[in-house]
C-alpha cells in the first residue's frame, strides 16, 4: 500500500529523494541555514530545476524552512516566474498591463488560444508550448510586449505574435534571438 506521508528518515518523499534535481534544491536550502527569509530564493532554485513547483517540493521546502506550507504556496502564487504546473518545452508570455492592454495585447492573447488551441495559463497537449499573461513586464516603451523563451519581442500584433511564436516553435529559437544573431554574423550592431 503507498502511503504519500511516507518519508525517509531525512523527512524527504521518496518521488523527490530518488531526483537527482533535488539535490540542487537540498544544497540551496544548506547554503541559506535553512532560514525562512531565503524562500524565494529556493523556490527559484526549484523551479529552474524541476521546470515548477509541486505540491510534494513546495511541502519539503515549507518543512525545512519551518514555515507553513500557505506562506508557500502563497509566494509561489503570487510571482509570475513560479509555475505549479509543468510547462512546456517553449514559453510565450503575453504582457497584459495598461499600456500593453490599450495597444490590444488582449487580441494577442486571443489569436494565441485560438492558433494554438492552448489557454492563457496553459501548456499545449503536445508540451511544445505554454501560453501566458503577465500584468506588466515594465517594458511600457515597446507595447504590446511578448517574451518568448526569455527573449522580448517588442510592437507586437495579433498576426506577428502569431508569427513569432511559429518561428518559435518550428526552430526552437525566439525570433529576437535569430535576429541578434544574424546581426553578430553580419557584423553590424554588435559589440566588438
């Protein structure tokens, strides 16, 4: 019979013992002294090394940390860079702010569901893309703003950030990134 409050004698569960990802999160959580005030500093840790937060991860940090597991959960929620769900294997994020939603970011949106039948907040069944809003991204000068695997792609429309998230998906890399190398290979604009 499994038993999902089953531990070893570290007080680790066995699915996250086993992961050798965990190790990263274990030696983040020693090298802050296991204080509280270094939570967001571990959830970070967890989430580039698990790809987002579960429930059994963001429970033994709250144990290690002794602290409650709302405090957590809480902060996990709150900061758009945490997921609690797998994301996939390319992200768009779409900027919703003020500026952005005047500028029709709200369109951009629509046209990425509907083109890529995935709703804001969640990864295609394929797990190629993960779609999702952001309030600002502080980048109010180039609105409507998308980032696309961590690469801004500034002035979009409903049909270039569609075409950018193809480019995406179809060669792995934004389009930001190709443009920039494109640029180093001709040797404009780049620095020496």
């Amino acid at each position: 019979m499994h038993n999902p409050e089953r531990k070893n004698s570290a007080g680790i569960p066995p699915e996250l013992a086993s992961d050798t990802r965990f190790l990263a999160v274990e030696r983040t959580l020693k090298q802050f002294q296991y204080r509280p005030d270094a939570l967001i500093e571990v959830l970070h840790v967890a989430q580039e090394a698990f790809g987002y937060l579960s429930d059994e991860l963001m429970g033994h940090v709250a144990r290690q940390l002794k602290i409650p597991f709302s405090r957590v959960y809480g902060v996990a929620t709150f900061y758009h860079f945490f997921s609690l769900e797998p994301r996939g294997a390319h992200t768009c994020v779409v900027c919703t702010g003020t500026v952005c939603y005047v500028k029709r970011s709200a369109e951009i949106v629509t046209r990425l569901e509907r083109e890529f039948d995935v709703k804001a907040g969640k990864t295609t069944e394929d797990g190629q893309l993960t779609l999702s809003t952001v309030r600002c991204l502080g980048t109010c000068g180039q609105a409507p703003v998308m980032v696309l695997d961590g690469e801004t792609v500034g002035r979009c429309t409903p049909d270039s950030g569609t075409a950018a998230v193809k480019v995406l998906l179809e060669s792995g890399q934004p389009p930001v990134a190709l443009d920039e190398r494109a640029r180093r290979t001709r040797g404009g604009g780049g620095t020496p």
